[in-house]
C-alpha cells in the first residue's frame, strides 16, 4: 500500500529538517567527527539506529543530530538530501520547517542557517526544487501541470518548497523575536510562516506570545506543536489563540476537544511519531479516527520521517489500514491540504490543478 500512495502526488506540511535527516548521513558525519576525535563512534551509534524512542529520548536524539549538522555545508547537504527524500515519495509540495541556530566556533548566525538551508533548495539535482528567488518575483512557467511529458521529453519531477522557521522552546523571548525578524525579512526568499515547537516540557508557551503575536501582526501564519504532553492551561491558551495550523493535538480533554472542532483549525497528524513517543496509547486510539468523522481539517504528515524510519507514503498507507478508508477518501484528505499552505493563492491554484489533473489518472486506476 505504502508503494501505491508513492505514485500519488501529495503535500507535506509538518517536517522538521533534522528530523528528516538521513540516517545514513548521520551516521557518516558521525564517522567524521569520530575520526577527528569529536566523539566515541561506538557510544552515538546506539542512538542513531534506536528504532522506538520515547518523546524525551528523540529530544536526546535531537541534540546529537544538532551536534554533527552544524557547519553551513552540512545544512545545506541535508536540506538537499531531505527535498529529493520527499520528492521521491512524489510530494509535489513540501513545507519545510527548521530552527534557525547560532555557532559562533563556526561563524554562524540565525541569518546565515537559514541561508545555508536556503542554499540547499537551490542545490537540489534529482528533481526541479521551486523556490521563491531572492527577489520574490517567481515565475509559473511550466508549473501548471504535473505531466511526466512534454512535447520535448520526460518533464523533470517537479517539487514547491517553502520554509517555516521553528522557535525553540529553550528559547529565551528575545531569541523569538530575532527569529520572527527574520522570517519577516526572508519572506522575498521563501519563509512562509513560523512555527513553535521543541521539548514540549520545556519552558512556558506565554514566554512566546509577544513574538508570535508581532508575526501574526505582520500577517506572517503560525502554527503551533500542541497537547503532546497534557498541559491543560497551555492547550487552552494555544486553542484561544487560533493559530492557522496546529501540530498533533493529542492529550486534550473534552472541552478542549469541542473547542477545537468549533475552531476549525486544521490539525496537522503524524500518525507514527505520535505513537513512537506515546504521545497516544495506539493508531487505533488515535484522534484522527474521531476528528475525520466530524469532517474536521486534517492534513498527514511525517514529523521527522529520519529519526522515526517513515514517509509520507507509509503514513498515507497507514491510515487507509488502520481507519478502514478508501483510495477515493484518502485523495481527497490529499487534495484537501492544499487549502491549509501557507504559500499564496497562485501556489494554491497551482497545486489544485496539479491533483485534479491527478485525481483524472487516479479515477482510471482505482
Ligand atoms: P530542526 O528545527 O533542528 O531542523 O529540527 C529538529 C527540532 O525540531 C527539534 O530539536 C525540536 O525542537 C523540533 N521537533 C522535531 N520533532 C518534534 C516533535 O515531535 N515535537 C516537538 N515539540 N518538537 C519537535
């Protein structure tokens, strides 16, 4: 099932960028920095191939991760490496998100990270990465259609990226705020939105409210990681601020779940990561199956499809198993994330006559 929804075109809109890390890449830049006496091979090895981490250990995981993709050519590396990753699983539309870093021993700032990741997308050979040119003046040439040919030959895969630049929960206010800036400058260059993630344990979401309120004031969209652990006061001060997207939504009680089906904010699911971590008991507990049958916006995603072995394909298959959904329905959950980008109408247009074009060749198959 899972090769079947790899043919399909799809959008992916909740992944973190060294969550999606290759492991073989990790583990090759692991070797590097074991040879240059950085670290012990032998003790980082058990921790890059874990298969089930709980949420506290993926956050150790995290910090290793952060340890070896340090310097601007690693992070361009990855971006690239993690562009064609999801390419290949024919997401035509990937929302990117990453938490801009500071290292001085390397000479890095917010700005610069950011940059080096930008330089990834540009850096993308398997497949034709589109990205908004520092101008912000992009072109919609050939991009109207997905077809694998033209009259000229194969048509090169195409693929939409765009960025959200994560605030960290570690985070000081101060810290949030230099990176909305920076959203708010690099906007020209991609930055669609702003997200708040981290260790959900850590720190206080109010500490964040005057940076994600000044973002929202510059009409920059926010999505908000919500109810991984249960938090009553935070899930109902995250609900009250109606952000345009949330992220798992797992640990909400009644009230909360009401408010949030009167909101209508779409819910961005991953399915495996939210079991991995125990952020639910089961698929088969899983919210998605209650939200779906009130027709609540969702859209599926990964996560960090390196650190819990996914894809969005596996996620797509997933769901169809353990929810008892069709082809037919699943596509249009599929088709539906397109109203949930935070990228401009264009792009929106764009990706709808991309899947209708899809659903054609897909009505034959079925
Ligand atoms: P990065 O922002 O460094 O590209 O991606 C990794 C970071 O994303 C992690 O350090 C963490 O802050 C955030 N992240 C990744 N997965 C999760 C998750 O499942 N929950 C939360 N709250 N944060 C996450």
């Amino acid at each position: 099932m899972a090769e079947w929804w790899r043919g399909v075109p799809k959008l992916e809109l909740h992944a973190h960028l060294n969550g999606s890390i290759r492991s073989s890449t990790l583990l090759e830049l692991a070797k590097e920095r074991s040879k240059k006496g950085d670290l012990v091979l032998s003790e980082v090895e058990g921790v890059i191939l874990k298969d089930d981490r709980s949420l506290q250990e993926c956050f150790k995981l995290f910090d290793l991760i952060h340890v070896l993709t340090t310097d601007h050519g690693t992070i361009s590396r990855i971006t690239k490496e993690v562009i064609e990753d999801f390419a290949a699983e024919n997401v035509i539309y990937l929302e990117l998100r990453t938490t801009p870093k500071k290292n001085e021993a390397v000479g890095m700032s917010k700005r610069s990270y950011v940059e080096a990741v930008l330089a990834g997308f540009k850096a993308v050979e398997t497949v034709k990465a589109i990205h908004l040119p520092s101008d912000g003046n992009i072109q919609y040439p050939d991009e109207v259609t997905h077809k694998n040919s033209t009259s000229e030959g194969p048509r090169m895969q195409q693929i939409f990226v765009r960025l959200l630049l994560s605030i960290d929960r570690r985070e000081s206010l101060d810290g949030a705020m230099e990176t909305v800036q920076l959203a708010l400058e690099m906007r020209n260059s991609g930055v669609v939105g702003i997200d708040l993630s981290g260790n959900p344990v850590v720190g206080e979401w109010q500490t964040f409210l005057p940076a994600l309120t000044c973002a929202r004031k510059q009409g920059l969209p926010i999505t908000l990681h919500c109810g991984e652990v249960p938090n009553r006061e935070e899930i109902q001060g995250m609900l009250e601020f109606r952000p345009e997207r949330l992220g798992h939504v797992c640990c909400l009680e009644d009230l909360e779940w009401k408010t949030l089906k009167e909101s209508d904010i779409p819910v961005e699911v991953c399915l495996t990561s939210n079991v991995r971590t125990e952020c639910v008991t089961s698929i088969a507990d899983h919210h998605f199956a209650d939200l779906y049958r009130v027709k609540h916006p969702l859209i599926l995603c990964t996560d960090d499809p390196g650190v819990f072995s996914t894809t969005i394909s596996r996620e797509y298959a997933l769901a169809a198993s353990c929810f008892d959904l069709t082809k037919t329905e699943l596509f249009q959950l599929a088709k539906n994330a397109v109203n949930f980008i935070f990228a401009d109408n264009k792009l929106k247009e764009t990706l709808r006559l991309i899947m209708e074009e899809a659903e054609c060749v897909f009505a034959g198959t079925k």
